[in-house]
C-alpha cells in the first residue's frame, strides 16, 4: 500500500501542471491536496492494520482467540479500512489547510 502510495506521489509530483498528474486531474489547485490525502491515506491504513494484528496478538497470547479469528478481524479491518482511511486523511488534510 505505502509503495502503491510512493508510486502515484511519484507520477503526480513528475508530471506538469497544466496538464497535470493521474492525481490531480490536470487541476493544478488540486495537487496539493491530493498528494497530502493519498500520502496520508496509506499511512493511516496501514497503522490502522498494524494496530489490528497487535490487538488480535495480545489476544492470542492470551487465548482468547485462535488463528481463524486472527484472519477474520484483520480482514474485517482490512476491507472497512479500506474507503475509511482515504475519507479520514481527506478531512484531516482540508482541517489543516
């Protein structure tokens, strides 16, 4: 995810402004923004799944859950990440601007 994230940063920030990256749409305006959700996106869903196999790890120390439920919940977590993260990074980036 992270190196999916690098790679289109990396088209964005390589390409002209007019006409503009796959990011941006050819907005110049918008590159700013678009860089900063898709950058912060990755990073909050991956510290999001990261957060999901340490709690699910305590659990199996504890054994309170087993290996099945260790790959349900990070799927769960893995396919509800998926559109949160982007929609998070979105109002985080617009509240900092």
């Amino acid at each position: 995810m992270l190196l999916l994230a690098a790679i289109l940063v990396g088209l964005e920030l390589g390409s002209r402004c007019p006409p503009g990256g796959p990011l941006a749409f050819g907005s110049c305006t918008v590159r700013p923004t678009a860089i900063g959700v898709v950058a912060l996106g990755a990073v909050l869903y991956v510290a999001g799944l990261t957060a999901v196999l340490a709690w699910v790890g305590g659990l199996q120390r504890r054994r309170v859950a087993d290996a099945r439920a260790a790959r349900d919940w990070y799927l769960l977590a893995a396919t509800i990440g998926l559109p949160i993260a982007p929609l998070l990074a979105f109002t985080v980036v617009l509240a900092l601007r």
